[in-house]
C-alpha cells in the first residue's frame, strides 16, 4: 500500500531535541515525576478519591522542588519562568486534573501573592504556597462573570475605624464560582473584588482571605459550596464560595498596583484605573501560557498512542489475499492523522516562541509595554488555536483507535474530557481570538487605537488605548505582498515555503484591511449604531485573528526547520521537517482555499495540487510516522495506554501462528465460498460445453 | 444589536408536529417515559450503582409495553417497526446508557432472535427477552476484528454423534470484545462464529448461547471479564467473552439463513455464501437507523439546553453603557450555534425518510432487494454523519455555556461523552462512508459492480456484485446539470432552493464521475496495484460519499419546507423553514466554496455573497431561537439542566435589583474611572486656557 516506500532515516532523538527546546531539561525531569505512580490517578470514579490522589500529586509536586523555579533569586528560587512553565505543562501526562490543581496552587494562587503582593507578604504567604503547606484558591469567576473580570460583583469595602477590609457576596450571582480547591483542600483564597474606600470604587484588586480552618471547616461568613461532577478534572475539587461581611486586616489587600493606607487613602504607581486594572491581569498571563504548553503535551501524548496502535493494527485485505493491512496503510487514515501530526510539531515549536516571550517579560529581560502586548497577544491566541486543536487530535485519535479507543485504559477519552475546559478557562477561546483581531486592528490603523464600541470590543479596548502598539509585522506584510506575487512566485512549486508564507500572510493583510474598511464608519455613529456595525464584523475578526496566528505558527515552524539548513549530517530529519511545514502551510491554505482563489491568490489550476499533494505528504509522513511520534520523548511509563505497547501485535501474532498450525491439520476445513465459485465455473463449463 | 428586529410569529408546536413526523405518538409516549425518575440514572460516578440503575431502566421501558412494537402480529405485536425505533430513540433522553443498554437488549439480541431464528426459537426465546426476562448479549465484535465480520476468529463446529455445537475462541484476538450487558447482566448471548459442519466452514452464523447461570455465574467454559470504566456510557456493562469449547444443541443455531441437520449436512434458501452473510447482516440495520436517530435526539437536547442559556445569559456591555448583552445577540454566536439548529431540522426530517424506508422493507411492504439497499446506504451514510454531527453540536453547545456547560448537572459533557463511541460502533464512521461511496461508484458504471480491490472495498464488494444495483439517482442528476446551469439560474439569487440543489448534486456528480475515471484503470492491475490505486482515491472517495448523504438530507429538508406550500395559514412558519433549508444549502456549499468556484459552478462573484449571507440567515433565526428549540418538544423533565431553567434570568435580575437599590444611596461608592476621566479633562482644559 501507499505507505512503505523508503522511509527516511530519521533519529527521533534529533527531532525530539528541536521539540524539547530550551528548557528540555525540565520538561525531562517533570515527565519523570508524572511516571512516578504518586503523581497517577487511581481509574475509580470516585470524586473524594480522586480529589485526595490529586493532592498527594500536587504535594509531591512541591517535594520535587521544581514549583520555587519561578521564584526570585532572594527567595531561593532562580527566576527561571519559562523553565518553570515548561516543567509544569508535562503534568498533564500524569494527569490533567494534577496540572489544573497544582496550577490553581502554584501558578495562580502562589503566582498572585508573588506578582500583586509585598515583601511582607511574600515573607508571609509566598513559601508556604509553594511548598505546598498552605492551600489556596484564586477566586476571581464569578457566576455572573467569567471572561469579563472587570464587571465583577463582589466588594471589599475599607472601614477606616477597624482598618480592615470587608468582603461581601452582595448578590447570587457575584458568588466565586468553579473555583479549583475551594470544594475540599483550600485554606485561602485570592479574592478579586471591587476595593472601595472613601467612597471611590477603585476597580477589581485582589485580597488575601482566609476561608477555612485548621480542622477543614469554614471560616465564619464564608459558604463553601461543591461544584460536584464535571465533565472531566475529576481530581479537582472546584466550589463556589460566597462571602458575608468577612473581616480582613488592612494588610491582606495585595497592593503592589493599588494600595490604602490606614485612613482609607487610595493609592497607586498607575494613575489610570483602566491601564492599572489591565496592568494587574497581564501579570497573570502565565495561566494562558502553561495551558497553550499543556494542550501541546496532551496533543502529543494522543497522538502517540494513536499512532502506536494505528502501525499495528490491522483490519480488512487488501493488496494479499490473506494479509490484513496495517491500518496506518489506508490514505484516510493517514490523512486524519498525519496533518495533526504537523500541527502539532507547529503547535509545539510556536510554544517555544511563547515560552522565550514569556520568559524576557518575567525575568525582567524586556518589560516594556511592547514585549508585555506582544506576549499577552501570542498567549492569547495560542492558547485559544492550541486547546482547540488538542481536543480535535484527541478526538481523531480516540477514533482512529474504533472501540479500544473510547476504553478509560487507553487514556484518550480521559485526556479529552479533562482538555474539553481549557477552551473556555482563563480566557474563553472566542473572546481570546477577539482580543487579538481587535489588536490586528489598532495595529492597522492609528484610528483604531481608542476603539470603544460594541460588546467584548470595550473591554478589551479599555488597555490599548493608552499603550504605544505592539507590533504584528502586519505593515511588513502589506509592502512585501506586491513584490511577491510576482509572475516568478507564481511558477514556484505549490510546496514552496515563500508561496505558503506569501498565501498565509496576504490573506490576513486583505483581510485585516477589509475588516478596517467596514469599521470606519463606526468612529462617527452613534455607541447603538457602532456597536451594531462592530457586532456584524464578530465573525470575520476572530476569523481574521485565527489566521494571524496560524501564520505566526506557520513561520515558528518555518524558522524551526531552517535551523537545519546547516546540518548536514540530519540532512533526513530536515527534509522531513520540511515535509511537516509543508503538510501544515497546505492544510491551512486548504482549508481556505475557496478565499485564496476568490482573492486571486492562487489560480484554480495551482490550486488543484493542493489536495493531491497533501495526500503525497500525508503518505510520505506515514513512512516515518513511528519516529515522528517517538520524538514526542514519552515511554511506556508516561503513555500508560494498553493498546500502545504492542499487545495488538501480540494478539495477531497468536493468531497468525493459530491459522498456520490449523492449515496444517487434515481436518481444516474448506472455505464454502471456494467451493460455491468451483461449482459455479464447473456449471459455466457444462453449459457451455452443451 | 442584531437579533431582535421583528422576529417571524411562529408556533413550535407547527414545527414541532413537522419534525416528530408519522411516528409523533410513540415519540411523545417516550419522552414521558424518559422524565419518569425510573429511567434517569443517578448522580455517581460509581459503576456498579450506574448499572444497576440502567437495568432498572430497562426493566421500565420493557414493562412499558413498547418494546413489542416490532414484535409480529402472531406473537402479540403491530409489526410496528419504525414507531418501535422513533420511540426507542427517545430513551436518550433519560440517558444514552438506557438507549444503548436497551438496544442490545431489545433491538440486537431480541432483534436476531426474531430476524434470524425460527417459530420455535421465537416461542422459547423471544418473548422472555422482550419482556426483559432473559437478559442477554449480542457477540458479535471481537478485539481482533470489528467492522469486518466476515473475518471473526471465533469457531461453531459442528459434531453429529451428540448434535451439537462447540464453540470455541481458539485465541486471544477472537475473544468477543465491548459486549454490552457481559459484564454484569447478561444470561445468554447470540455468538456469532464461523459455522463449520461435514469439514467445510459456511462462514459467519449466528448462536444462542447461555452463558450465566440462575445466581449469575458464568457457565463452565466461558470466561468473562469487565471492561471496567469507559469514555461514556457508564451504566452500560460491557465486558468479554471467551469460549473454551462450550457445547450448545444443534437447535440452539439461528437457522433462518442457514440450517444443519442432525446429520451435520448444511442447507440454506440462499446459495450464495456472500449473499448470505450480508442478508443475515442486513436484518440488523436497525442499529443504524436507531443511532440516527437518538443522534438527533441528542442534538436537540444540546440546543435546546444552550439556546435557552443563549438567550439570557448576558456578558459585556455594548450598545448601552448598562446593560449588558444578551449572547444570542452576538453575531458569533450566532453562527456558532443557528447552523447548528438547522443541520438538525435536516437530520430530523432525513432520519424521517430513513424510518419510512426501514418502515417499508421490515414490514414487508417492499422488502426487494433494491429496497434493502437504499435503506443500507441511507442508514450507513446517515448514521455517519449524524453521529458525528451530534458529537460536534453538542461539543459547540457546551462551550457556548461557558464554565456552566462544563458541569455535569448541565448534562453536556455527559452527552457528549456517552454518544462518542457512536461514531465507531455499529459500523465505524469512516467504513460506513466508503460503503456508500461505493454503492455510488457501482451506480455509476456498471464496470464497478464487480469492484473487488483494495482494503475495505474487498468486503463491501461482495455483496454487490450480485445484486441488482440500488438507484441513488445519480444518472438524473447527470442529466440535468447541464440544462440547470443556464445564465437564467445564474441570474437567480443566492438564496434560490434549485440553485443549492443544483450545487449540491453537480458536486456529487462530478467527484463520482472523477472517481470512477481515475479507478477505471484497476479493473487490468495486478490485485496489489489495484489495491494501491485505489487507497490513493480513499480520502475523496470517502468525501463523495459525504457529499451525496449531504444532498439527501438537504432534499429531505426542502421536501419537507415545501409541504407548507399549501398552508397559507402558517406563512411565517414557512418562511422560517426556507431560512433553515437556505442555510443548510448554503453551510454546504460554504464549507466546500472552493471545489464549487474551481470547477465554474459558482462565480467570484456569487461566492462571495456566501458568507454574508449565512449572516443575515442566522441573525435573522436568531429572532425565533427560542422557538425553534421549543419545537423538538421537550420540557424541563426530559431537559434537567439547571442553566436551562431560568436559574440565569433570575440571578441577573436579583443584580440588577440591588444595583437599582444601592444606586439610590447616598454612599454608593464613585467610580474612579469617572474622576479620573474629569481630572483628565480638567488638566486638559487648564492647559489650553493658560
């Protein structure tokens, strides 16, 4: 069939070295821990069990040492963000539910202490989050407010006579909601909440609640509700917590953007309360960054046992009378999963671009305004592209297994139930990709920089308008395509690099330029009108802000192969990285290939090629689908999948042995089909013989 | 903003009454009968509990009296076959679990007990499993074969001298595998084994064979293990069945198709083997068709749960400062979810036409061969897609809920997780596919009736090659492109029913043509070229196949669209359906824009009205969304999702009420952004005064 036909020789280990990146060396030692059987959840259904075995997780998590990385040299840690991120994402091989949780704890509820809070406090609070002695919760959802932190319901009012704080529930629907820990292990929680203080409401800040005891028991004036079953994290005790004129000290607010002093005097290094509000939320990026990571991990691990099984099994005959064939032989099966493949290698190699950004903002390198938009645009988008295609991979994968695949023991329905959430958590995907179209826009035009109309638009609007814009390379963009499509482009082969980066770019250019053209009007209509006119552009913005960053994804990926240019002794694991560019840069212009033509990009004739020659990739990927997978760095111990490991090939190979000793008995039985076609030959014989 | 401007005046129950269709009854029985707490499994994670609750639920819907619908009149029934099916689908409604448990109990054990035994099978047999009685199994997959039946490793052999049969897994690969009611329930099963009588195999027969005794342990010689915990379906005990050697009477052979004599002389009414096996196979289509249907039925409960949360859940302010917006009203969301509602209207009143079919050849009324093959293809293609429709509806319905569509009391995820493993049981996905792409290759050319090369095409092949072929209607369309695609219907607007149907079926047309002349070729290969040639047409013949289904089902929406005609009384609900069909249409043709501009069905030009129209489609649906859900005609006893219920509303208007209250006090605390806004335009005021 079409896939055997000389394989390259690649090394897995060459390719895993590219995928691993920079901080291969922690993601190497936390894939060890998530083998470690204290890290794996026991297969019950059971919610308390699952819950306990997630905190042992999260403790020996601690032990490892590997959560103080992100911590400042002076607090033993060694500012090492991005390490500590990459680390982190590999938890999800142990298990989903031990990422979430050790994330609400470390990166959320030890990451606010650290980058909203004092010296004092992190004197206080910030050791024993990381240790693991003190459990938290980051409350900041609400059931009335998700993505829109801004509109927040719950209060933390000053009262200058006790100089304390009191938090209040002031409605149902501003009750903390899906709040990880807060159903059995949290002691405190972060609060967000409307400070108030001599009269003023100074926006959303984050406040230091105690909201259990030592015993486990509720604090007075909290209620603790449990959020129950999900359709996945399991292990994650997720509550709903309200507050009834609960007492804080002064000294509980975090105030490194927002202070009060002990007479209720409001203060700020931030003037601008939009600016100051945004300020705060982007220190807390780091959440979006380790999902785009985890879904990566999670994608990988999908693929790798799907992959596993697909070289194995083997179903129906095919070329041999007697020889089934080796499903990963089958074209559509190679074209359900070999593009993923791609995508993945691209999803992973952009996440090294993330994890750089991430790392010069946190470590102090580069803070500027600047570096600070471009990352949270990238996390942003990442995040949102990333977890999207980690539940589609998983999918595929769990249906390229047929009935073995939706077994709990082969961990692929796990992984993707657990996964389904991360679409819409720190930053729902669809208001995520809004966000960076609405900065493609201000980037287009200086016009748009105080865009403040209609729906997400004016909250995510309220930041860009007092920053300097980051830049997308969209201008670069918009001069190159003119030289570019140029006849000579026009002859290059469909698998050239500068014809898909040219494909890919032009089409956001055209259609950021199209989108700004029907938003001009807005500027001068009245807030109903333009938030009308805004609403009727939803879907081509996000559409305009996925295919920025598949592009800014393609050319991580683009970059990541020409690394190779130079290497000469890898000179098949190069090809073979261009053959993943390739298959992703085709995939994407496939799947728009209807605009491409429409736009005159691509005539229909070059278009044409581009189905057949994904199937060409698709087939020559197959050849090396082993080591592709391989290069992924997972063992046994970390897949934790039956159908994985070869117990399929042992299965045929009993089987196999069982026909072959049968044929050769005298008692084997003949097939009735041969005898029913020689009785009808013999009657065709006679008859014609008659 | 863009929903509300003067949505149409429609009554659900007239669209309702259309979607229920001919077997409106026995669905509305059923939907009762699912919002009886009998059938609704309990809140746990806890298998044994799930189980035994599903048994439960069994035992209700077989004292409700409808599992006899099917039953033939001589035995107590009304040979009611497609009301049977309309009201089993229903059971999803309390839980998939039940749909599935009860599938295997009544449709595919007692289902080959009444389509493959005898009188007297049927007087011992089939009234105890229609009455829940005798629960039992149907054995047919085995791990090392699932969609290939003729290949099942597991041996009947016959042996005169005690008239019996011995069955036998003479390996591991043939154990009977994910066999629902094994794990825990079952009694007896149907086996299905290779039939081997006086040394010659007769293939693939089927066997009751009991397996448990009184107190619930397996019987001696069969071994039966747990599946233990899957992706879904947790009520229902799957598990696995081996046989070492286990003698059942020569009676115990259902022998409709296929009888031995005492003597071991093998007798069938049908000579050939081939013809045989898929006749006895194809009694139990009915699988299919029910998990069509029960597709729909989860797609309904996904839009009904997250439309009505659609509606009130507001986030972020748009064209008022105050109030925030509805998400319905948001584009996005628009066109997340109203293609969505029209995709399954189509798969509603599609899955009419296929009960219709099924109605006709299981009552007898036309049970030729040409009527079997149109049901087989309709039920294989439609099963596919609809399957896979529902997995991605109520995928999008959960993530349009936010957090909420993440817990398990909004049922979403839950859904989601039991019908996953629809789309490779019964029948893979992708195997169903290349089936009907098949039949349309043979339909095409009768060159391709004997097609006997590569993969899976060898096993769909047999069955064809000696019959008469099945008319899917291709030859017309054929005929008609050329006369349909004058300037006169290019002039027609983009919204016109010929237009989209003419679109539609060209395509088909054309990838069937294309296929049928790059396969051509095989017909003069060696097996093994011919088998590579043909996998490399796999991926297109697989979207051909896809395509066509697509086309029946957008004609049984026009159909149906069309029977208001002539009900000038319901204007409005005929004008609503033509908004569905448009949209459906034009979805289609969107989602393959470029196949149809490459191959000059549509200019640039027309293309380009595409998208902006599917816009104004949905918004405009948008109006009536609460109607349109409110027709599939369920009540918040069948829906049980707490965000379905006005639990949102209400917690939005307890805010809105204390915000009017604490507004009118006098220390309702200043927003800082205001000052800071005054403060900004005072110093900037100061400054062009100085």
């Amino acid at each position: 069939m079409t896939r055997t036909k000389a394989p390259l020789t690649i090394d897995p280990e060459v390719l895993g070295e590219l995928l691993d990146g920079r901080w291969a060396a922690q993601r190497r030692r936390a894939r060890a821990l998530a083998a470690d059987p204290a890290t794996v959840p026991p297969d019950t259904g059971d919610l308390g069990e699952l819950r306990e075995a997630t905190l042992s997780g999260v403790k020996a998590l601690a032990a490892s040492g590997s959560t103080r990385l992100a911590l400042p040299e002076s607090r033993g840690g060694r500012n090492d963000h991005a390490g500590y991120v990459a680390g982190f994402e590999e938890t999800v091989v142990a298990s989903p539910s031990l990422q979430v949780k050790a994330g609400v704890q470390f990166g959320l509820f030890g990451g606010a202490i650290q980058h909203l809070g004092n010296a004092e406090q992190h004197a206080q609070w910030l050791e024993p989050a990381q240790s693991g002695a003190l459990l938290g919760c980051f409350a900041m959802t609400e059931i009335g407010h998700g993505s829109d932190v801004a509109s927040l319901g719950t209060t933390a009012v000053y009262d200058p006579a006790a100089e304390e704080f009191v938090i209040r529930t002031p409605f149902p629907a501003a009750a903390k909601e899906y709040i990880g820990n807060a159903a059995a292990h949290g002691r405190a929680a972060i609060v967000f909440a409307q400070l108030v203080t001599a009269g003023v409401d100074h926006g959303v800040h984050a406040f230091f609640v105690p909201i259990r005891d030592e015993s486990g028991r509720p604090l007075p004036g909290i209620t603790i509700e449990d959020d129950g079953r999900k359709g996945g994290l399991l292990g994650v005790d997720n509550g709903r917590l309200s507050f009834d004129g609960v007492r804080i000290p002064r000294t509980h607010l975090l105030n490194r953007y927002g202070d009060v002093a002990a007479d209720g005097t409001y203060s700020s290094p931030i003037d601008s309360p939009g600016r100051r509000f945004f300020t705060m939320l982007g220190t807390l990026v780091q959440g979006r960054v380790s999902l785009d990571g985890a879904a990566v991990v999670a994608s990988k691990l999908g693929l790798d046992i799907a992959v596993r099984y697909g070289l194995q099994r083997r179903q129906f005959t095919g070329a041999s009378d007697t020889d089934e064939v080796v499903l990963m032989d089958y074209q559509q099966h190679q074209r359900r999963l070999m593009p993923l493949i791609a995508e993945t290698y691209a999803n992973a190699l952009a996440h090294e671009v993330l994890l750089e950004s991430f790392q010069r903002v946190f470590s102090g390198e580069d803070d500027s305004d600047e570096a600070r938009q471009v990352l949270e645009t990238q996390a942003a988008g990442f995040k949102a592209t990333t977890t999207w295609a980690a539940l589609d991979i998983l999918q595929e994968c769990r249906e390229a297994c047929g009935g073995a695949g939706f077994m709990s023991e082969n961990r692929l329905t796990g992984l993707r139930g657990d996964l389904d959430v991360y679409v819409t958590f720190e930053g729902d995907n669809t208001v995520l990709l809004q966000l960076v179209g609405k900065r493609l826009l201000q980037d287009y035009s200086a016009e748009f920089k105080n865009i403040d109309f209609g729906g997400v638009a004016r909250f995510l609007g309220t930041q860009a308008a007092e920053h300097s814009l980051y830049r997308s390379g969209l201008a670069n963009v918009g001069r190159t395509i003119g030289e570019l499509l140029t006849p000579a482009l026009n002859e290059k082969r469909i698998r050239s690099g500068k014809l898909q980066q040219v494909l890919l770019s032009s089409r956001v250019d055209a259609m950021v330029a199209d989108l700004a053209g029907r938003l001009r009007p807005a500027a001068k209509m009245s807030q109903a009108a333009a938030a009308e006119l805004f609403n009727e552009q939803q879907h081509e913005l996000v559409n305009a802000a996925r295919a920025y960053i598949e592009l800014l994804k393609w050319e991580a990926l683009n970059q990541a192969m020409h690394t190779f240019d130079d290497r000469p002794e890898h000179a098949d694991e190069a090809k073979t990285l261009r053959r993943i560019r390739d298959l992703y840069g085709l995939t994407l212009i496939e799947r728009n290939i209807g605009w491409h033509i429409m736009y005159g990009r691509l005539s229909m004739n070059r278009a044409r090629q581009v189905g057949p020659t994904i199937n060409r990739l698709c087939a020559k990927l197959a050849g090396n689908a082993g080591e592709l997978v391989a290069a992924f760095g997972y063992g046994p111990e970390q897949r934790r999948a039956t159908i994985a490991e070869g117990i399929e090939q042992q299965r045929q190979d009993e089987a196999r042995e069982h026909y072959r000793q049968a044929r050769a008995r005298a008692d084997y039985p003949v097939d009735e089909k041969v005898l029913y076609q020689q009785k009808r030959q013999q009657s065709r014989q006679e008859s014609s013989a008659r």
